[in-house]
C-alpha cells in the first residue's frame, strides 16, 4: 500500500507527452498554431515572390532604358552624322570647285572638318559596337535581335572605313587638278562624288536603318505594359491577402495591430507605388524622347541628306557644262523626294515637328535654282556660277540647310534629356524591390511569431 500511495507517475508519464503535442499541433492545420504556421508560410513565400517579380520587371525595364542611352541611341546618331557628314563633304567640295584655282578658305575648313567629323564618327560607332558589355544584360529578344544587326552593321563601318580615305585622295586630287587648271579635275571630283553615292552612303544609311530599328525596339521593351501589369496586379492580390491575413488573426487573437503585418504592409504598398510611379515616369519621358526627340530629328536628317545631294547636284551640274543633265535630274528627284506634298520629307518634317518655315526656305531655294538654271541654259553660265557660289541660289541654299540644322540639333537635344530622365526613373529599383520584399518576410516572421510563441 505504501509503494502504491508514494508514487505518483502522472507528471512522469505526461510530461512528454505535453512536450509533443506542441510541435504536433504546429503541424496540424485544425488548430490554432497549425493554421498560423501555414500562414507564415505563406506569407514569406509570397513576400518572396513579389520581390522576385517587381526586382525581374524594373530589371528587365531599366536594362533597356539604359541600351537606348548607352548604345542604341549614340550608335544611331552616329550613324546620322556619317551620313551628314559625308552628304556635306560631297556638296561642299562641289561647291568649291566652281571657284577655279584655290578654292575659300571657309570651304576647305568645312570639308576638311566633314571628312575629319566622319572618321570620328565611323571610329566611335566601331568602338561602341565592339564594346559587348552593354548589349550582354539585355532582355533575349533584344540581344538577338542586336547581335543580328552587329554583324551587318560590323560590315558597314569596315566599308566606311576602308571607303573614306579613298573618297578623300579622289577629291584631293581633283582639288589639286583644279588649282593648276587641269579639266582632269572635274573627272575625278565626279568619280569621288559617284563613289560616295554608290558606297559610302548607302553603307552608312545601312547603319541607321538597323540601329534605328533596335533603338525603336530598346523603347519599346522600355515602355511595355504586359509585364508591368501582370506585376501589379500580382503586388495588389499579395497585398489583398494580407489584408485578409491580418483580418483573420485580428479575430483569432482579439488584437487590432500586428506591428509585424503592419510593416510588411508598409514596405509592400512602398514598393509597388514605387514601381508603378517609376514606370509611369519613365515611361512617359521616353515616349516623349521618341515623339519629340528622335521622330522628328529623324525627320530633319533625312530631309538634310536630300537637300545636301540636291545642292551637290546643282554644283556638278554647273561643273560638268557639257550638256549632260544627268545630274540635274537627280536634283529634280530629290526635290521630288523632298516635297512639299503628300509621303514627302517635307510633309514628315511638317507632320513632326510643325516647322512651316523649313517648307519656305525649301521653296524659295526651288524657286533661285530655276532661276540659275534658266541663266546656264540661256548662256550666262558666270551668271549662274555667281549665283549657286555667292548669290541668290547660294543665300536661298544657306538658310534651308541652317533651319534643317537647327532642327536636327534642338531635337537631338530633347532626345538625349528625356530619354536619360527616363533611364533615371529606374535607378536602384530593382534593388528596392528586392529590399522591400526581405522587409516584407522579416515583417510576417517577426509578427506571427509572436503569436505562436503564446502557444507555447
């Protein structure tokens, strides 16, 4: 009976028996702490997901934001310049020409700075092209589509640099012709001009259309909104969830705040304001670098290009005198070409950039060239020679091509400000997003725990 009475086993029997059903109801969802387990759960993978997401969408939107500043939209502009450049060179070594004997000093400057501009810009596009690390981050579709283009692009530049020097000794050789009165000149300075039509600017026209295109399509995944959409409405359902989280463990555990829910509410709703305002602002400063900045300096370039062959042509025109038109026809299909009118230049310059004065210009300078040709077909060939170097035709010419430089310089400008503010918009959010997520995990540990540790 003693033995009986003095022991006592319920505390040693059931003592371990306590110690297991605690971890045994963490893992069973019928209870309380079973269900607040599974809901740590799954608020720290859904945390974790959001940052996963938001970090890959403003990734994937910064990393083409940056290749339209860093490669697509210098390597374009590049390009651009070559082509001016050259269209320069050609209509001033025409231009000069005409004097006879040692040609202006102000148009030996401007040849020698288009030829010297071109080398430089056919060296940066090489630089710049052969540098992988800008095109390595971007999105597949975008490194397909620039590996493609580099390797043609890589073709032209070689033709461009191997075409120069060769354009420029044909020219200098009929510069050296004409200063001694040799007609040998006019052939050579025909040849060089055919040369640079046939070879270097097509080459470098190449070079545009490829680069404009994937400076079309950089901006493009820059501004895209499938992804952006789907990140946020997957960021409002997370945070929907944990409204109904927080709901729920209010009427578990009878308290209104859970600090640890409160502040992954916080850095939640931080973080996808961030990234939809970041995108909105981006978004909207690089579609306005494209609709007022690179359209319509696209626009003036094209219409500079026309206008510089024109008055190269109107210059080897009077050169030739031997009643060959062939090059005036080519002045009057690039006049064509230039408009005013419907599908023209003019009309795409008109359409962009609102310029009516550019129309003017272009029309006044029509109108002193029927003028200088009427004089050379009449017989006053001195007459029309004045006229294209220093008279009407000439000023008609200048103003033209000054208001189609300025075009291109004041838009280029706007191009290159908004689409580095857009860049900009997305500095660091793909680390935010990242930071906002770990807040957000440590915020549903740190809240829920507190709530298991009461069952304990």
């Amino acid at each position: 009976m003693t033995s009986s009475v003095g022991v006592s086993p319920g505390p040693v029997t059931r003592a371990p028996a306590v110690q297991r059903a605690w971890p045994r109801s963490r893992l069973d969802t019928a209870t309380t702490p079973g269900r607040l387990g599974l809901l740590l759960v799954g608020l720290v993978l859904l945390s974790l997901a959001w940052g996963v997401l938001a970090a890959l969408t403003a990734e994937q939107h910064a990393s083409a934001a940056a290749e339209v500043v860093a490669v697509s939209e210098p390597l374009s502009l590049d390009a651009e310049q070559i082509y001016q450049s050259l269209s320069d060179a050609d209509a001033t070594a025409a231009s000069a020409f005409l004097v006879g004997g040692l040609e202006p000093t102000a148009d030996r400057q401007r040849y020698n700075a288009d030829i010297a501009q071109a080398a430089i810009r056919i060296e940066a596009a090489s630089a710049l092209l052969g540098s992988s690390a800008a095109r390595t981050q971007l999105p597949g579709n975008l490194n397909r589509q620039a590996s493609a283009a580099g390797s043609a692009t890589g073709d032209d530049l070689a033709t461009l640099s191997a075409g120069l020097p060769v354009y420029a000794d044909e020219v200098g050789t009929a510069r050296a012709d004409n200063r001694i009165g040799y007609p040998l000149g006019a052939a050579y300075l025909r040849e060089a001009s055919n040369m640079l039509r046939d070879t270097l600017l097509p080459a470098a026209s190449d070079i545009y259309t490829k680069e404009n295109g994937l400076l079309t399509s950089a901006s493009a995944q820059a501004t895209g909104l499938p992804l952006l959409v789907v990140t946020l409405v997957f960021g409002l359902g997370a945070g929907f969830l944990l409204y109904r989280s927080w709901r729920w463990l209010t009427r578990r555990t009878h308290r209104r705040v859970n600090y640890g829910l409160l502040v992954a509410a916080v850095a939640g709703a931080i973080s996808l304001v961030w990234l939809a305002g970041a995108f909105a602002f981006g978004r909207a400063e690089l579609l306005h670098a494209q609709q007022q900045g690179s359209a319509p300096a696209e626009a003036f370039a094209r219409a500079d290009v026309a206008v510089l062959q024109a008055h190269a042509d109107e210059s080897l025109t009077l050169i030739d005198n031997t009643g060959d038109d062939s090059y005036q026809k080519d002045f009057i299909a690039q006049q064509k070409l230039l408009g005013p009118g419907p599908g023209t230049l003019l009309a795409a310059v008109q359409a962009s950039a609102g310029s009516a004065s550019v129309t003017a210009d272009a029309q006044a300078w029509y109108r002193a060239h029927a003028a200088l040709r009427a004089l050379d077909d009449g017989g006053s060939h001195t007459a029309a020679v004045q006229s294209a170097l220093n008279g009407q035709a000439a000023t008609a010419f200048n103003r033209l091509s000054a208001d189609l430089s300025d075009g291109i310089n004041a838009h280029q400008a706007a191009f290159a400000s908004d689409a580095r503010g857009g860049r900009d918009a997305f500095t660091g959010l793909a680390v935010g997003m990242i930071v906002a997520s770990l807040i957000m995990v440590a915020g549903c540990a740190w809240g829920l725990n507190r709530r298991l540790a009461e069952y304990r």
